[in-house]
C-alpha cells in the first residue's frame, strides 16, 4: 500500500458507538431525574405551632401549642 492511501473508516462502527453512549448518557438522565424526584421531599422543622402568627419570639414561645413547653428536660452532669 502507498502511502498516500486513504485510510477507510468503518462509519457504522463509529455510529455504533455514538448511539451506545448516547443511550448510556440518556438512560443515566432519567435514572438520575427518577432518584431526584423520588428523594426530594418536604421538611419540617420542630417551630411551635402558630409561631407565624404571634408578635415576637418570646410570644410564639409561650403561647405554644406543641412547643417543647411543659416537657421534662434531661439534664447532664458533670463530676
């Protein structure tokens, strides 16, 4: 063979292998858009109910519906 030959490309092989990793890339998209939705949720905090509602803090503290108000505290002590 000279050297100025062209050298022949297979083009179905490189289409084959630019179709499989653009399924791979999609597939990885939609496994990944799935685990984001699935995953994202709603958090609540631990507020006094109505908290929104009152003037200040100290008054969403005592007029708490489901505070931590009247509950006992444990209590750490060090020797």
């Amino acid at each position: 063979a000279g050297e100025g030959a062209p050298q022949k490309i297979d083009h179905a092989v490189i289409g084959g292998v630019v179709a499989v990793v653009m399924f791979a890339i999609l597939c990885a998209l939609i496994v990944l858009g799935r685990y984001f939705a699935r995953h994202k949720g709603t958090y609540f905090t631990h507020e006094a109910k109505g908290a929104d509602d009152a003037a200040d803090a100290d008054t969403a503290i005592i007029n708490a519906e489901g505070g931590h108000n009247n509950t006992d505290e444990k209590k750490e002590y060090y020797i």
